[in-house]
C-alpha cells in the first residue's frame, strides 16, 4: 500500500456538491492499495500514518504524532498512487489492486486508526472527488509499505 501523507490545518472531500467528510488540523491521507497487498500492509501503513512524529512539540521539533496531538485524519483511497508513468505519456494502472481488493484493505487501514483513536473522516470509495487541503509546513511525505522509497 501507498500513501501521500499531509499535514494540514484543515481538508474536506466533496462528492457531487455535498462535503461528505472534513477535519481541523491534523493529517490527510490519499491511499492506494496494490496489487498483491495484505492486511500486513494495511496494518504496517496505518500504524505508520497514525504514529509519524511530524507535529511540533514545545520547543518546535517534529516529536509528536497524530495519536499524540488527537488530530483528524482525512483518509482518501487513490489508485493512481500505483500509476507507473516511466514510459509514454498515458500512465499504466496494472500495478493497483483491482476493488473488490482494494476497498477492504482501504476499510481496514481506516478502522486501524480509529480503533487507535483517531477520528478518521472519509471520502467515499471509487467517487469522483475532490479534494481541499491546507498544508501546513508544509509538510508532505511518501509512504510505501513495501518500502519501495
């Protein structure tokens, strides 16, 4: 599994007008399930996310995690993070995890953080979305759990 990672001070998702998920500060997540992952990825990714030490603490320092500062998490599933763009100018998308695969791992990776007690707001899965962030720092990250970079 794949994650772009942003810290933000506030983000929304929108589907056909309606704000179907939003947070304060806290993280936002886009997250795309490849083919072959299992819920070891899930599990590796959400602990990752939810325990990345990139918020400041009293002296300024990035020491201090979502679960730490009791932020939100926006959680929206990508595909195209597994968008292989090396040759041509049309991506390939082999690489991603078809649905029926990929929403459960999505769900889990979720219910992993909530279970952490993370408020976790989301998209809705396979939508036409659109996406409003404020990053803060900024600070953005990439996350891969089969440690590709």
């Amino acid at each position: 599994m794949r994650a772009v990672v942003q810290r933000v001070s506030e983000a929304s998702v929108t589907v056909e007008g309606k704000v179907v998920g939003q947070i304060q500060a806290g993280l936002c997540a886009l997250v795309g399930v490849a083919e072959g992952d299992t819920e070891a990825d899930a599990q590796w990714l959400a602990a990752k996310v939810i325990e990345l030490r990139i918020f400041e603490d009293e002296q300024g320092k990035m020491n201090r995690s979502l679960v730490d500062t009791k932020g939100g998490l926006l959680a929206i599933s990508q595909f195209t993070l597994l968008g292989d763009a090396r040759q041509g100018r049309r991506p390939g998308f082999s690489a991603a995890a078809l649905p029926d695969v990929a929403q459960p791992l999505y769900a889990r990776f979720c219910a992993i953080a909530r279970a952490a007690g993370v408020a976790v707001a989301e998209g809705i899965f396979r939508a036409t979305m659109t996406v409003k962030i404020v990053n803060e720092g900024p600070v953005t990250l990439l996350l891969d759990s089969k440690k590709l970079f």
